[in-house]
C-alpha cells in the first residue's frame, strides 16, 4: 500500500472518531433541543407563560433542586403532571443523557 493511500486511510479513521465522540458527547444536549427546551427552557428556565400553564419549575427551584437524577429519569419516562411520557418515543439512554444535561445546568 503506498505512503498516500496509509495516509489518507488514516486521516479518514481519525476523522470518523472524532465525529463519533464529538456525537457522544452532545446527544444529551441534542435530545434536550429536541424534546424538553421548548417547555424547560434552553438552560432550564421556561418562559413564565409555559411555566404558568404547564406548571413547569425552573432548574432553580428548591423542588426541582432536591430532586434525584433517578426520579428526574423516572419521570421522563412516565410522565409527570402535565408533561407527557416519553417512555417509547425516546431511547431509555437518551432519557438518561437529557436528564444529565438538564441536570448540568445546577452548576452553572
């Protein structure tokens, strides 16, 4: 196999990891765009008028601070108050990592 060839194979491994990693890292952000931020909010606070008709806590609540990362998973899932399951429309792995993504936005 010629030096190009080598090269070029390896240029194409390096860069298909890099997407596939780069893709790992943010599905949690993807599928919180996808599913939660029109209700929650982009970093977690819902606008007032979807807060006050749906009921939605911001991040910032004491509730919703207290709340465990397996309840918050729990409740993707199920549904809770007027939020509706997800359970089925959404993996069990991508309920995880938009949980942990909505969860990150504690720390900031």
């Amino acid at each position: 196999m010629s030096k190009s060839i080598q090269t070029v194979l390896v240029l194409a491994a390096a860069v298909s990891l890099t997407g596939a990693l780069s893709f790992a890292q943010s599905s949690g952000e993807a599928v919180y765009k996808a599913h939660c931020q029109s209700c929650h909010g982009p970093a977690g606070i819902p606008n007032p008028g979807i807060a006050k008709m749906l009921g939605v806590k911001p991040i910032t609540d004491p509730a919703v601070k207290k709340s465990t990362e397996a309840q918050m998973i729990q409740d993707t899932r199920n549904g809770v108050g007027k939020m509706p399951p997800f359970k089925g429309k959404i993996t069990d792995a991508q309920v995880r990592s938009a949980v942990a993504y909505f969860r990150s936005f504690m720390k900031k």
